[in-house]
C-alpha cells in the first residue's frame, strides 16, 4: 500500500478544516458592539472542535446512511482543502510547502472525482447537503 496518498488526504483534511474554520470566523457577527470576532480568535478552538463534532454527527449513523453523509460532508472538504493548498502555492516561502500544495490539490481532486462518482453510482443526491454538513 502506498502511503503518500493517504498522508496528502490526511493533511488535506486538517487543511480544509482550517479553512472553514477561518471561513466561519469571518462571516460571525459580532453580538454586541464589543465582541468582535477575528479570523485568529477563535480559528484554532474551532479547528480543534470540529473533527470531533462532525465524528459524533457521523457516529449515529450506520450503513448507507452513513455513506451518503460521509460523502456528502467530505466533498466539500477536500474543495476546501484545495482551495487552502492553492494559496500556499501562491504564498508559501518555502519550496517543500509549495510543492506538497501541488500535490494536494492532486490528491483532493483525483478523491473528489471518485467520491462523486460513487454519489451517481450510489443513486445518492448530487447537491452534497445531507442535512447537516459540517463541511469540515
């Protein structure tokens, strides 16, 4: 078994997180004038959580259940990991962090193909909202 793809898909899923993590942080309005939420407030806590919350949403599910929100949930994912995996090939300084992007983005995609793919061959909705999304 090789192990680069499964360590590019992994560190595509805590990439993706943190994008969706600062992408919620960005759109939070403040609850009064004083509490102001930044990308670096809370960006951390929330990547820390939401693994752990989409793994309870998951847990309670079973069988094709399951595998139609996996999915569904994961797409959006890793399409948030190579959109973070295009900004550090835009913006890394250092070379071994630009050419692992690229490899991401490869891994993401080729993942991204399959798992819709599976959606169509599944007979599973296309729209890639199981009701609860995290998105990760």
């Amino acid at each position: 078994m090789e192990t680069k793809p499964l360590l590019y898909g992994l560190i595509g899923f805590f990439l993706g997180g943190f994008l969706v993590a600062v992408a919620a942080t960005t759109f939070d309005k403040p609850t009064n004038d004083t509490q102001m939420t930044t990308k670096t407030d809370s960006a951390p806590m929330s990547m820390k959580q939401q693994p752990d919350d989409m793994t309870a949403w998951l847990s309670a599910k079973s069988g094709d259940e399951f595998d139609k929100a996996f999915l569904a949930d994961m797409i959006p994912h890793h399409e948030g990991a190579i959109d973070m995996a295009k900004l550090a090939a835009e913006h890394a300084k250092h070379d071994e962090i630009k050419q692992l992007s690229i490899d991401i983005m490869a891994a993401q995609d080729k993942e991204i193909k399959l798992m819709k793919q599976w959606q169509q061959d599944w007979g599973y909705s296309a729209d890639n909202s199981p009701g609860h999304s995290h998105g990760m």
